[in-house]
C-alpha cells in the first residue's frame, strides 16, 4: 500500500511540537480565537528573509518593544530604525521596511491588506512574503514556499532537478497539499518540519508524520535531497576605509547613498569597492594604515577592506561626512563590516601606531 502525505497528519503533528516564537501564535492559542497580529507576522517574514529564527528573535523583541504597531515603525527616523537594524544584514530590506509601514500607515489607516494580491501591492514584499502574511495572518489558503519548504517537497515527492531550477516543481507540490482549512497553522507546521525534523544534514526520518509517504525516504535518497546547482565562485573586491579620530574623541562618519550596499546606514568613509580602489582620504592628515584587513562576505562578492587611521586636532574639515561625539553614536548601530572597520581602528588607537601609509603597502 501506498501513503499519500496528507496534511491532517502535519497539522495534528504541530498541535503538538510547534515551536514557540515571538511572532507566532500557537495552534491552542489559535483554535481559541486569539488573532495574529498583521504587523508582527510582516516583520518578522521581512526579517527573516535571508536570516535565521536564532538571528531574528532579539531584533524583532527590540523592534516591537521600540514601535508596537505600524503606525509607530512609520513615524519613526530613518536613523533609529536602520540603527537597530544593524548586523541583520540585507539592508534593503531595512529601508523596504520603513516604505511599507508608511505606505500602510498612510494610504490604509494602518491596516494591513488581506489578500496577497493586495499585499504584493506594497513596497518590499514579494510573492513569498505575501503568501505567507495571507495566510499566517489572515487565514487565506495561500502556497508558502521558503527554503525549509522546498527541501521537505523535494524529499516527499523525490524531486531530484537541482535548484533554483526545481522551484516550480517544488512549488507545484507543496501547492497540492495546502489545505482549505487552518491554512495558517499548515504553512507554519511545514516550515516548522523542515526546521526541525526534515534538517539539511541527518535528517529525522523515524519521527517525521510524513514518514510513511517520503519517497525519498524509500528511494533512500533523502540525504542528498534538495539538489543545488554547483555555485560560481565569488570575485575579490578591495577597498579603503578611514577612521579619524578628533583630538576631543569624536568620530568622522558619514551616512552611506540610500541606494547600493549598506544603503542609508552610518559608516566610515572610504573608497569605492573594485579591484583598484583610488586611496583617497576625506581630510589631510598623518594617515597611518594597520596590519589587518576587514573582511566580508555580500551575496555576489568577497570583500577586503584596507583600515587607515588617524588622530586629528580639533577644527579639522573633511571633505566627506562629519565628526559626531563619541557620545552621540553607537557602534552596535554600525552595519557588520563597519563594526568590523571600527573594532580594529579601536585596536589600533590603542596601540603603538601601525605602519605609515604607502601605495606598495596594499598586497
């Protein structure tokens, strides 16, 4: 006899072993009448775009705690909300942020669209973000399909078309089993399962509720289920940052273009990133350049950043940015790499100077 997975199996499975997150709603609390919250189910879909539940939990606690409804996000600075969005990384999706909760604040008294045709009207959510706020929020019969759902599909229905090719495939199968009934607790319960019982590595086969259907599991090819088409290697790119320390402690920093890599955020100056960056400091001064490099990863390309710094008197001009009392930032409100850039500035003020700058001293 052949078993078809269903999804009474997956939700009677949740009931039980859902997992308890600051955005959510449980299955109990739920089926006694207790609402999700449109704004937080957004949230959190935006912040964990990309990012894992362990990252997202202290800044969607911080977020709520700051700005409770969505009409608080969209009165909000920029500058706060891209401060506490630092070192979560995909910085667009900060600035989406504030273009949505302004668009829903201004144009639909503050409440979010049911339908994710009307949800995809908004700036920054996409088709997934839309069937997942559909159905976690509103109960809509919606195909929700992130990275955990796709390796559950692939391995219940044995799919073996490498990604992203398989997409469509895989989007067709978790679409025949999305249920009419509590369709926001079926999404979750598969995210869930992917989560923590159909794992990437050593996956739990002998306790999943789908186990009798998994055709991967009787073909013997879960473990190497999902398939992914080999990746290109990512390019070098290398660049400058400058940290000018004033004689009276502040800092020069400057707030980065709205658009590109690290948008709208507070960082050093510095070159553009390409494989050879023009060494061109925002003021004159006794530039010294230290032996370490900040280095960081973005989607397309690794970067390797040169740190030069210098103590300047009082008074001095930049050409770039502005000097701002240590006082009146925060370095946790620097992106990753400019915290990085900072840590090892830090170091460097704190010690003996580094080598004075020269153009043979990039390798």
């Amino acid at each position: 006899m052949r078993y078809r997975a269903d999804a009474d199996d997956l939700l009677r499975w949740y009931d039980s072993h859902a997992r308890a997150l600051p955005w959510r709603v449980g299955p109990d609390a739920r089926a006694a009448g207790t609402r999700p919250d449109p704004y937080r189910v957004w949230l959190s879909e935006v912040m964990l775009q990309q990012t894992t539940v362990a990252a997202v939990r202290s800044y969607f606690e911080r977020f709520t705690t700051l700005w409770p409804t969505v009409g608080d996000l969209a009165a909000a600075p920029d500058a706060d909300v891209m401060g506490e969005w630092a070192g979560l990384g995909y910085y667009a999706r900060a600035r989406n942020l504030l273009k949505c909760a302004r668009v829903v604040a201004s144009e639909h008294d503050g409440v979010f669209p049911q339908s994710r045709e009307g949800l995809m009207r908004l700036p920054g959510i996409g088709p997934y973000t839309a069937a997942a706020i559909a159905a976690i929020a509103f109960d809509r019969p919606e195909t929700v399909v992130d990275g955990n759902v796709e390796r559950v599909m692939a391995r219940l229905f044995d799919i073996h078309t490498p990604l992203p090719a398989a997409k469509p495939e895989l989007t067709r199968a978790a679409a025949g089993l999305t249920p009419d009934d509590r369709p926001g607790d079926y999404a979750q319960a598969v995210m869930d399962l992917g989560a923590t019982i159909c794992t990437p590595r050593a996956p739990a086969c002998g306790i999943c509720p789908w186990m009798q259907a998994c055709e991967a599991r009787a073909a013997g090819t879960a473990a190497d289920l999902p398939r992914k088409a080999p990746k290109k290697a990512k390019p070098v790119r290398l660049g400058y940052a400058y940290v000018a320390r004033r004689s009276d402690g502040a800092y020069l920093l400057e707030d980065r273009p709205a658009h590109g890599l690290l948008g709208g955020m507070l960082g050093w100056p510095g070159s553009a990133w390409d494989d050879d960056p023009d060494h061109a400091p925002p003021l004159q001064a006794d530039w010294q350049m230290i032996d370490a490099e900040a280095r960081h990863t973005f989607t397309h390309f690794h970067l390797r950043l040169r740190v030069l710094v210098a103590e300047v008197p009082t008074g001095s001009t930049p050409a770039t940015g502005a000097f701002r009392a240590r006082d009146d930032f925060r370095p946790a409100h620097l992106p990753t790499l400019m915290r990085k850039v900072f840590d090892l500035a830090q170091g460097a003020f704190e010690t003996a100077p580094a080598s004075e700058y020269s153009p043979e001293d990039r390798s």
